[in-house]
C-alpha cells in the first residue's frame, strides 16, 4: 500500500543565477517499519525513521520523487 508519493521540482533549480549552495533534505517515512525510496546519493540515517541528505553547490539535474510504502507480512 503506497503511503505517500511526493514529487518535487528540483530542476527549475538550473534557471538560478548558480549552484544551490546548501541542500538538506530530510524525509521522515513515519513509522520504522516503513518502507522509503528516493534516488540521491549520501543518505544518511539519522533517527529510526529519518533520512537526511547534504548537498553543498547543488546542480539538480532532474526533479525529486519519494515513495513510502508500508512494509507487507504475510
């Protein structure tokens, strides 16, 4: 079951006078047992639910898309 399906345009990010000279992300997936995807290098975890990623004279070149899902047992 998706929980969350987020899109954000990073890419309009490339019209700006230059780098993003500081980028956090955090993405919180609301329970530990959640499941996160996202495409970014340099995830870090840092709670039981937070991701965090850094970026420092950030070029986007596409835009973001998070999915949070709810993790199935059978």
């Amino acid at each position: 079951m998706i929980l969350e399906k987020v899109r954000y345009a990073l890419s309009s990010g490339a019209n700006w006078s230059g780098p993003i000279r500081d980028f956090p992300l955090v993405v919180d997936k609301g329970e530990t047992d959640n499941l996160v995807g996202f495409c970014m290098d340099g995830v870090t975890k840092i709670s039981p639910t937070r991701l965090e990623v850094r970026k420092r004279d950030f070029t986007p070149k596409g835009d973001l898309s998070v999915l949070i899902t709810k993790f199935f047992r059978m």
